[in-house]
C-alpha cells in the first residue's frame, strides 16, 4: 500500500515539474499590468484579445495558420505515395526512400533550416511566403510519413489481393480499400505536421523571416522593444491549439490505433 502511494506521489511530482514552465506562463498572461510577473498582479484576459484585435498580433497569427494548413497538406502529398511505395515495393533497397523521407527531421533545425536559406537564395526566391510553406512540408514530412507506413502496416494484404483478383487496377484499390483504412493515420499525420508547424520558428525564420511574421517570429521581434503578457498569452494559445486538435483525433478515431497498438481483431 505504501508502496503504492509513493509511486503515485512520485508521478505526481513529476507531473507538477513538468507543468511548471506552463503554470507561470499561464499565470503571466493573466496579468493585469503589462508586466511579466509571477504571481499575477491582479488578473485580465485583455492580453488574449489583443491577439484578435491587434493588427500586427492579428496578421502574425493569419501567417501562421495558413503555412501550418498548406505545409501540412503537402507534408501528407508527399509522404501518402511514399509510404504507399514502400508498403507496395518490399525491398531492401526501398529503405533507401524511408532514410531520406526521415533525415530532415533527424538533422539538427539549424542545419535543416540554413541549407533551405541557402537552396532559396541561389536559386533566387528567398522571402517568398510559398517557400516556407515547401520549407515547413519538407521539414515536417517525417510525421505522416510515420503515421501512414503505421497506417499500411495495419492493412491486410489480403484486402488487396481480393480486390486485384475481383480486377480492380492500383487506383481503384487505393481508392476504395487502402485509404478508407488508413484515413485515421492520414488525419493524424496532418494534425502533428499542423501543431509542429504552427510552433516552428527557426526555419520559418531562415526562410520568410524579413517578409512574413509567424506568431513564433512575431514574439521574437516584439521581445527588442519590452515584455509584455501577450507573448505569454499566445504561448498557451498555442497550447490551447494543439490540446484541441489532438482531443477531437481523440474523440473521433482510435487513439490507441493510431499510436500504432492492434484491436483485439488484429492480434
């Protein structure tokens, strides 16, 4: 019994340790005078406002949404005919492909995110907003890659050859067998490569940075000119956000399957 209550104790306090930096932040963007301080001085939500109604606050946080929807939709273009090629094409060499799908994710950001400044200033459309989006999808194209080789993996290849058998060609068999299957690790891909990128600075920086304010970059350039609780309140927007969109993967699919466990069907 004691035994118990010490693990349990001992979880506890590792759970508060870990919220902790989340706990001050919420607390400073409480505030209610424009200072960052722990406890709050009294208590407001105008600084959460102020990112809807701020122009600068308001355009930052547009940028970011719309470059974390476009990179995570091409991030899952890319990696859906990848994955589907190495779950079609079992070959020692077909991990050749899997390698390179992972290595931006592997390399240090800076490296990642110095090479694409260098790829975008040579080829001369450096600062161009699209290029973040390409930058972003490249950078983040590891998550669904993982989700939907997850996703294949599950398939049974029987499926595939009743449907080949009955005479349906590749399309038709993608189409209707492969991705009602795997739709859950296709929507779960996105929603990593979504948050990640929402929350990504320094390849964003590198690339569109002296044109193009994310929110990331917008709290970075705010910071020259004085502190004040809206950097904090953005950060649990943030957090607010990717709660949210894991929750609704939560409530409507199989979290456990998309972590990659088995049903009780499949084991």
């Amino acid at each position: 019994m004691m035994e118990t209550f010490l693990r349990r104790l001992g979880f506890a306090l590792v759970a508060l340790f870990l919220a902790g930096p989340l706990i001050v932040v919420a607390g400073v963007s409480v505030n209610e005078r424009q200072s960052l301080s722990f406890p709050p001085q009294g208590f407001s939500i105008a600084w959460y406002s102020q990112i809807f109604t701020d122009p600068g606050w308001r355009a930052a946080l547009i940028a970011s949404v719309l470059l974390a929807a476009f990179s995570a939709a091409l991030a899952v273009i890319i990696a859906l005919p990848l994955s589907w090629f190495l779950w079609r094409r079992v070959a020692p060499w077909a991990n050749v492909f899997r390698l390179l799908g992972v290595a931006p994710f592997i390399l240090p950001p800076v490296i990642t995110a110095l090479g694409l400044l260098t790829f975008w200033a040579t080829i001369g459309f450096y600062g161009q907003p699209w290029t973040a989006v390409i930058s972003h999808a490249i950078f983040f194209v590891t998550l669904p890659l993982v989700t939907l080789s997850l996703g294949f993996s599950s398939i049974d290849r029987s499926l595939v050859e009743v449907a080949a058998t009955m005479g349906a060609d590749e399309r038709t068999v993608l189409r209707t067998v492969v991705l009602p299957l795997i739709l859950p690790y296709l929507i779960s891909g996105y929603a990593f490569a979504f948050v990640l990128s929402l929350n990504e600075y320094i390849v964003a920086y590198m690339t569109v940075g002296f044109t193009m304010e994310t929110l990331p970059i917008k709290i970075f350039n705010a910071l020259r000119y004085g502190y004040t609780p809206t950097m904090a309140s953005v950060s649990i927007f943030f957090v607010a956000i990717a709660a949210l969109v894991f929750s609704l993967i939560a409530r409507f699919g199989d979290l456990p399957r998309l972590l990659g466990a088995m049903s009780s069907e499949e084991k």
